[in-house]
C-alpha cells in the first residue's frame, strides 16, 4: 500500500508540473484571443507627437482634427511611438509609412479604405501623406568653401540623382524616378567629390521621420564622394530651420542640413538657403498595437473622433 501511495504522488507531481507542447499552444492560443477581445472592447490610449512634430501637422490636418483630448500620451519622436504602441494593446498612434513595422509590435490600418503604399502616395488615392522638405545654411556660411560645395553635391545626389533617389525609395520614400539623372552625369558638376573629404563633416538636423531615408542617402553617398563623414542629429522638424537658418545657427547645435517632415511655415524663411526643397514624399499612417487584429481600417471621422476624446472604447466605433 505504502509503494501505491508513493506511485500514486509521483504520477500526480508529473501531471501537475509537465506542460505538453499542445497544452502550451491552447492556452497561448487562448490567451492571445482573450488578448485580442480586450483589444477591441476596452478603452483606448491615445498616443500623439509634440505640438512642433511634422508628423503630428499630417495627420491632423488629414482628419480633421479641431482638438486633441487633454488624455493623449505625448511621445518624443516616430520611434517612441512605435515602442509605446507595442507595449500598449489598447493603443493607438500614427508613425511614417517609411517605418519598418516588420517585428515592431505595432501594425498600421488603411484609411478611408485604402491600402498606404508607395502607389497609393503617388498616385494620390492615399490621403494621409506629407513632404519630406530640406534646407541649407546660406551660402558663405558654412565655414569653408570645401564645405559648401561637398554640401552642394550631397543635395543634388539626394534631391536628383537616380542612385540617390533609388536608394531613398529602397529605404520607404515616395519618389518619381523617371525625373532623375545618373550621378555619373550630376557630379560632373561637383568636383569637390573627386578629392580626399574625409577631413569634412556633414552635420544634419530636423525631423526624426526622415533619419532611415536620410542614412541611407548619407551612407550611399559617402564612398561616391571622397569619404566625406556626416553626423545625423534629428530631433524634431522644428529643429532644422532652426539650426541651419534660425536662432541656433551659430550655437553648438548647428547644423548644415535641416529637415521637416512637413513644409517649412512662412515663419521659417528660407529664402537665403543654398538650396532648399522637397527630396521625397511620405505618408503618415494610423497605427495599432499588433495584437489587435480586429482594427484594420478607420475613416477620418473615427479618428477624429477617436483624437478629439469622443470616442473612448474600441466597441464605440461604427454606433
């Protein structure tokens, strides 16, 4: 009876401590669902960028928006809130189209039934999209003659050289390729590429949304250009006028390149630039936390809706 006994512990010890692998599946499973349903049922969290975010100024404008609710989570740049998204699965934000979301934990829905892609931009059917604009330090003013022409050359292969371009779109900006020209053509223009610029520096600032494309033109352009080094300083698209142009041109925040994810306002003059313009399109897209499933498509009314506090739960969209 005693041996019994201990048989009969034993047996129950390994029930009560052994998970089979189709017992971790169900209640992953299970949970996940449970996950998913609180998602679409329960209150949300409205995550926003800071008042000076280009950002933020697309997305508002494309809903409508007349006044965010005094709940919203203000986060610090496009990468914040993609983190906060993920970690929240009642949350919802907006980020750059030009994000990578794969394995983000944050998954963005269409609006007003359309799809954001690099089509849908280009051919204006997707509605949330903004400009990915830049300007320069004046000419004269950038502290050697070396400088601004590695500048001048740097501009031209972001803005009109079809390497530069690809590689822009490679990295998630919106471009029209058939109006490009080959570098081998562009740097004709721009001998300062053919010596040693390692000694030189470009420094940029601006915007947060335009760091991935910008790297990437950067590190396209480096070994094309002597190799010239560059420092990527983006904090915010109130920044890059700013510091090339403005109040912080000559401290030691300044920088040679500013950039907006959004036009630059008629308070921000640019007139005395070097060069200034738009170098690709982006689109700005409504985001959610991955495990919500349920969410993949809003208007610009429930947004609005959502952002101005009227709407506070996921079960209230669509009454």
């Amino acid at each position: 009876m005693k041996k019994f006994f201990i048989a009969l512990i034993s047996v129950l010890l390994l029930v009560g401590c052994g998970t089979t692998p189709s017992e971790t599946t169900e209640t992953t499973t299970e949970e996940t669902v449970e996950t998913t349903e609180s998602a679409a049922t329960g209150n949300i969290f409205v995550y926003t960028r800071d008042s000076s975010s280009g950002t933020r100024e697309a997305f508002e404008k494309a809903i409508g928006l007349e006044e965010l609710t005094a709940d919203a989570i203000e986060v610090s740049s496009n990468g914040d809130m993609i983190t906060k998204v993920a970690s929240d699965v009642n949350a919802i934000g907006y980020a750059s189209l030009s994000t990578d979301f794969s394995n983000s934990g944050a998954t963005p829905i269409n609006f007003e039934g359309v799809v954001p892609s690099s089509e849908t931009v280009l051919d204006g059917s997707y509605g949330m999209q903004r400009p990915f604009s830049y300007v320069t330090r004046a000419s004269g003013d950038f502290g050697s003659d070396d400088k601004e022409a590695i500048i001048a050359a740097f501009v031209d292969f972001l803005v009109n050289s079809t390497e530069g371009l690809q590689v822009v779109q490679a990295a998630g900006g919106e471009v029209d390729l058939s109006k490009s020209t080959p570098w081998a053509e562009l740097k004709k223009n721009h001998p300062i590429v053919d010596q040693d610029n390692s000694s030189l520096t470009i420094v940029t600032a601006g915007s947060t949304s335009v760091e991935k494309t910008l790297t990437a033109a950067l590190e396209a352009f480096q070994p094309m250009a002597g190799n010239v080094q560059f420092t990527i300083n983006q904090t915010g698209s109130s920044d890059g006028h700013k510091r090339t142009l403005g109040e912080e041109k000559d401290s030691v925040n300044a920088a040679d390149i500013g950039f907006a994810s959004r036009n630059f306002k008629d308070e921000e003059d640019v007139s005395s630039a070097l060069s200034s313009g738009v170098y690709c399109l982006d689109a700005v897209v409504a985001i959610v936390n991955a495990e919500n499933t349920a969410i993949t498509d809003l208007t610009a009314e429930e947004l609005a809706g959502i952002y101005s506090g009227e709407i506070k739960s996921w079960a209230d969209l669509g009454k």
